[in-house]
C-alpha cells in the first residue's frame, strides 16, 4: 500500500513523535511510504527509518507550502494521505481541494482538541476551517475518546467517519516482564519527579515547579527533571530561580530526544497541563513502570482510567499534585497493571488498526 504521511515540522513533541513511529512500523511492514514535512524542523530525523523515503518542503510556515503540497497530490492519485496535526489537516486538505483530489484518499489525524473559544482570530480561522474542509476527508483519527466527543459536538461533522486509534508506543518500549525494571521506590523523604514536554503555557510547567517548591517544604529532598523546550523556558527558569529551586538550568533539560533513559529513574511522572488530547509521555512512562501524577485535562484522565491507574488533581492547584506525589509513592498502582495498559499502544497492533481503516479507503473508490 502506497501511504503518505503530512505534518507541518519534525520538532520534539508526541504529535511528532506518533507520526514518524507510525510511518517507521508501516515501512517496516512493506508499505510503501513517504513522510512530507511541510516546513524547516526536521529535529526527528535521525529516529526515522530508513525505508521511509522524507521529503521536506522547507518552507519557513507551513501554510507556504500549500502550492508544493498541491503538485505532490496531483503526482500521486492513487496515494492515501494521513494529515497529521491540525494545522497539516488543514493545509492537507486545503491542498487535496485544490489538486481536485478524491476525499477517500484524506484521512485527517488529530492530536489536539478542536478550538472551543473563537473570539480570538487564529481560532476563529481554525474553527470555519475545521467545518468546512474537514468532512472532506474519509475519516477523522481521535487518540482518545475523550477527544472524540470533543469533534462530535460539531454539527457540520455529523456524518463524518470519527474513529480512535492510540498512539503508538516506541518499538519495544512496551516492558512485559515487571522484574526487568530496576528502579524501586525511593525510600523515606527522597523523592525523583519528572515533567515532560514543550515548554508552552498550555503545558503549566509552573505548577509543576510550585509543587516541587511544595514537596521541598514538606520535608522531602526532591530530585526533579523537566525534559523540553519552547517559548517558556526563560520564564520557567526565573521561576524555579524564584521558587529556589537549585540547579535549574541544569534540571531543565532542553536537548534530549527521549527522557526515558539509564541516567535518570523518577518515582513519579508528573503532568500539570491545562488540556491534552491525550498524552504519549503518560503511556510512555507507564511502559517503564512509572507512577503518574496528572491533572483532569481530557485525554489523560481516559488513558488513567479515571484514577484508577494513576492521581488525578484539578488543573493549576500545587499543593493538589505535591498530595498526590505524596499518595503515589505511598500507595502505588501495581506496576503490572500499567505495563497491560501501556501494551495496547503496542506499535505494531496500532499500525495494524490503521491498516484496516486505511483498506477502507480502497475499496470506497
């Protein structure tokens, strides 16, 4: 099968991060695949298989690279392309009207929650866009079911195909055997945190740092880790200089592909964001045996099972997570049961999910 897959840059984060694994276990089944990158950052590069042939428009904003995307379609008819991300729906399928593309070949990927405040102008544009260019397409892909009732709130998607299909997981991430995991507890007052992801503000990475402040005051000698980057890292470091977190330029951990590595083995991972899709960092630190601490913020609380497999807080409330932190360790959820859950994000059972649904595509032309 011939599949193409679009998204706007190969910069660290889990939309990213989803899509080259998703495109890396099609290769590596026999599929013929392309991944088009729309704009400069190809950060991810190195992770990419070698089989999967990369073309990069290397346009400075993605919505320049309307017209290349165009004549690619135009060159490819029998092709079925994955738009991954909102704004790589959006160009895609901008594109695939304009190169007079058939709609089942489109299949939309979404990895964010649709715009629910259109006063301000970039979410107005997104919102009219979504409605009119999104029933374009074969299907629309949720990672979560939390998001997929999100989307079928709008009444012009009423007759859209809406599936949800999990993220994947890294190839062999997935830990079957709990004893292969070394790292135990922390004992006593010692305790290791972990935060990951783009230092944006949806993230609230500030609340993070206030609760390890918090825990700190407790009693407890805390050994923390933010692993990212973005826009808000001067600001979260004049904060953890404020908090007087020490060494902060040194926990702040901006150039590492993965967090999940032999130098550092967290008690607890802990995700403060304001609203997520859902979340490949809480599945990837359930593959590893890690408790989770997570604010209720959609699609963290369905991969959770509401609580059962991790603590969940109300968003931006510190002294909520250090509890939590404290009440993770103290009562942990049984390793095994997060290694089952994490087990269905298995890369090679998501690609074969999506394989089904792409067949579909085939045989509707």
């Amino acid at each position: 099968m011939r599949i193409a897959l679009v998204i706007t840059s190969l910069a660290v984060g889990g939309a990213q991060f989803a899509t080259v694994r998703l495109a890396n276990e099609l290769a590596a089944k026999g599929h013929e695949i392309t991944l088009i990158v729309l704009t400069k950052d190809l950060t991810l590069h190195p992770t990419i298989h070698p089989s999967v042939r990369l073309i990069s428009f290397n346009r400075q904003r993605s919505l320049h690279a309307v017209w290349p995307l165009v004549r690619t379609i135009r060159k490819k008819p029998r092709q079925v392309f994955i738009f991954s991300t909102a704004d790589g729906a959006i160009i895609g399928l901008l594109a695939s009207l304009l190169a007079a593309a058939p709609p089942e070949k489109s299949v939309v990927w979404e990895h964010s929650l649709p715009p629910s405040h259109p006063s301000r102008l970039k979410l107005w544009f997104r919102r009219k866009a979504l409605a009119v260019l999104y029933p374009r397409a074969f299907a629309l892909v949720c990672p979560s079911h939390y998001t997929k009732s999100q989307f079928e709130s709008f009444p012009e998607l009423d007759h859209m195909k809406i599936e949800v299909l999990p993220n994947p997981l890294q190839p062999g991430l997935a830990i079957t055997d709990v004893s292969v995991r070394s790292n135990l507890l922390s004992q006593g007052n010692q305790l290791r945190l972990m935060a990951v992801g783009r230092l944006v503000a949806n993230k609230d990475f500030t609340t993070y740092l206030q609760s390890v402040a918090e825990l700190r005051k407790r009693g407890y000698n805390v050994d923390w880790r933010l692993y990212g980057d973005g826009p808000e890292l001067n600001k979260l470091l004049r904060t953890a200089s404020d908090l007087n977190l020490d060494d902060a330029e040194s926990r702040i951990i901006t150039n590492r592909l993965t967090p999940f590595t032999d130098e550092f083995h967290p008690d607890v991972l802990v995700l403060t964001s304001i609203s997520e899709s859902a979340s490949l960092v809480v599945v990837e630190a359930m593959a590893h045996g890690i408790q989770i601490v997570a604010t209720r913020c959609g699609g963290p609380e369905e991969i959770l099972h509401h609580g059962s497999l991790g603590r969940l807080v109300p968003i931006q409330r510190p002294l909520a997570v250090a509890s939590a932190v404290e009440q993770a360790v103290r009562q942990s959820v049984p390793r095994q049961r997060l290694l089952e859950e994490a087990a269905r994000h298995d890369p090679g059972n998501v690609a074969e999910r999506w394989l089904s649904l792409l067949q579909q595509t085939t045989t509707s032309s």
